[in-house]
C-alpha cells in the first residue's frame, strides 16, 4: 500500500469564467476604427516622406506598418477565438492570439535592426531633409496616434494580442513626438543628422516592445506560470489548509491571455470529505489567486492500521507494526542445534 489510498479518490475541475468587462463585439469595434485610422494615415506618410526625403517619416511609416498587420492579427485572432472547443482543440483555439503576438513582436524587432542600419548610414552621410514637411507630417501623426490609442483603450487589454497592438500604436505616438522634434531642429538650426537620430529613438522603442511582445508570448508557449503567480506561494496556501496532508505534481501555466490553469495531487487526512475538500481549496484558488481552471486530485491518506498479531507455530507469537514493520521472529533465544 503506498502512501495514497487509491481506492477512495475524487478528481475534479473548476472552471473560468469566459466573460470580460469589455465585450468581443467593442474589441472588434475599436481594432477596427483603429486600423482604418492607421492605413489612412501611413499611406499619407509614406508619400510625403519620400518626397521629403525624411528616413523619420519612412521609418514611422513602416512602424505603423507594423501596427496596422499587428491590429489586423488581433481582429483574425478574435474572430478565430469566438470558436467553441470541438475535437481536438480541447482549449478552443485562444492560442491564434498568442501567435499572432509572437508574430507582431518578431517583425518589429526585424524591422527596428533594417533602420538602425539606415540611420547609421545616414549619421555618417546625411542627405537633404526638407523640415517642414517632417514637422506638419509629425504633428498631425500625434493627433492620429492619440485617436487611435484612445479608441484602442477601450478594447479588452486583457488579451496579449490587443495589449501588444495597443503598445503598437502607443510606441508610435511617441516616435511621432521625437520626429516632430527633429523637424523643429532642422528648422531652427539645420542639422540634418536630428532626422537620423530620431530614427534611431523609433528603432529602441520598437526593439523594446517587439522583444516585450515575444518574450511574453514565449513564456504562454513554454508553459511558465503566468506573471504574478508565484507555483510556490501557491503550493504553500494549498498545503496550509487544515485537511490537506500534502501537494504534489503542481502545475500552473496559461492557456492563452487571461487565462490561468492548473493541476495538482493533494493527499487528504484520513476520513476526511473529499468533495468538500476540493471545492475548498478550488474556493481558495479563485478567491486569492484569481485562477479559475483548476484539476484537482485529491486522494485519502492511507488510514491507520492496528498492530498484526501473528501465531506461528508452538503458540510463540511476533508483533508486527505497521508503522514500521518492526518484526520479533519465533524463538529467537533458542541456540541452533549442533
């Protein structure tokens, strides 16, 4: 018999809810609104840019590039998920969206390395930038970005793939800010080079949120406990309680945004309600950790057993404890014949 009475056990599951503050319907909404806002205005970008001769406004141009694929990602990504579990997609199919911000995150990480190549070509041979144009273009580009971060705002941050969209486009108001600068320098004092330098400031804010975004998807992939739960704390609380004699086999992971799961093998006091003790420790899991997808196999510890007497033959008897099958043999005085 080992530890664990396999008789007697009780496996159970608890669920998470799937609604969010935020509708599907409003995501939508707003990822659409903002994409429409983006493509209208790269286009704008991308001609006054090359006319301008501005390596900032093309760069911001291919930024928003980026923001425009990363929102249209994240309206596949939500239609694909609206699927409901069916044959071997047991979880649904909520993982398109971690995907798709594994996807987002690499190709802005490619494309900061292509203009950090470009601004250092242009550091040490400037061309001719026309400032004016540099500026008017970043000006309205703040008043674009600031509209869509707006509307992208209301959207369920919750998913990975709408939070990376939204640090898309958040990224990009602040690249327009540094653009706006460097036209006002080559104004004010015409030194080309701002231009480059701006550029430079756009490819380290894409960097960080492109390995941001693939860090974080990794993680989903890798099957690391989310951020923010700690499996040791956890383990902690769950063995804490009064009934619980002891947890193994603990595994926490995410399923896709927003989505915590986990497992474990908990061995309960001996006479204990089994049922009663998962929905407890199932309570205490949502309560305090908010992971509201939990596989719980609670086993009964194995029950205390009384001392086995053994007769042997000639009326002598041993003593035998179960706990720690201490054994008195038969006539253990008697000398061996010779």
């Amino acid at each position: 018999m080992s530890a664990h009475d396999h008789a007697e056990h009780d496996q159970g599951h608890s669920h998470r809810g799937h609604t969010h503050a935020h509708g599907a319907d409003a995501t939508t909404r707003a990822l659409t609104t903002a994409l429409v806002l983006i493509l209208c205005f790269m286009a704008v970008e991308v001609v006054i840019g090359a006319i301008a001769g501005s390596l900032a406004l093309l760069s911001d141009a291919a930024h928003m590039l980026t923001d425009a694929a990363a929102l249209g990602l994240s309206l596949f990504a939500a239609r694909i998920a609206k699927r409901p579990a069916r044959g071997a997609m047991t979880y649904g199919f909520g993982r398109v969206e971690i995907l798709s911000a594994q996807a987002n995150g690499l190709t802005l990480v490619l494309l900061a390395l292509v203009i950090v190549f470009e601004a250092i070509t242009r550091l040490v041979s400037p061309p001719d930038v026309q400032g004016t144009l540099v500026l008017i273009v970043a000006l309205v580009g703040i008043v674009v970005n600031l509209a869509a971060t707006f509307v992208l705002s209301g959207a369920n941050r919750e998913s990975l793939n709408v939070e990376g969209s939204f640090q898309h486009i958040l990224t990009d108001l602040f690249a327009f800010v540094a653009t706006a600068i460097a036209g006002a320098v080559i104004l004010a004092t015409g030194f080309a080079r701002a231009d480059a330098l701006a550029s430079l400031l756009v490819a380290a804010l894409m960097l960080r949120a492109g390995v941001g975004l693939v860090r974080a998807s990794a993680r989903v992939f890798l099957e690391a406990a989310p951020e923010g739960l700690d499996p040791q704390e956890i383990g902690t609380a769950l063995a804490a309680h009064a009934g619980v004699v002891e947890v193994h086999d603990l595994h926490v992971w995410e399923v896709t945004s927003g989505f915590p799961a986990l497992s474990a093998h908990v061995t309960a006091r001996a006479g204990l309600d089994c049922h009663e003790l998962r929905h407890e420790l199932q309570r205490l899991l949502s309560e305090r950790f908010e992971v509201r997808h939990s596989t719980l196999q609670v086993d009964h510890e194995a029950a205390p057993q009384p001392p086995i007497a053994i007769e042997v033959a000639g009326g002598d008897r041993g003593a035998v404890r179960d706990h720690d099958r201490d054994y008195t043999p038969p006539n253990a005085n008697t000398q061996p014949e010779k």
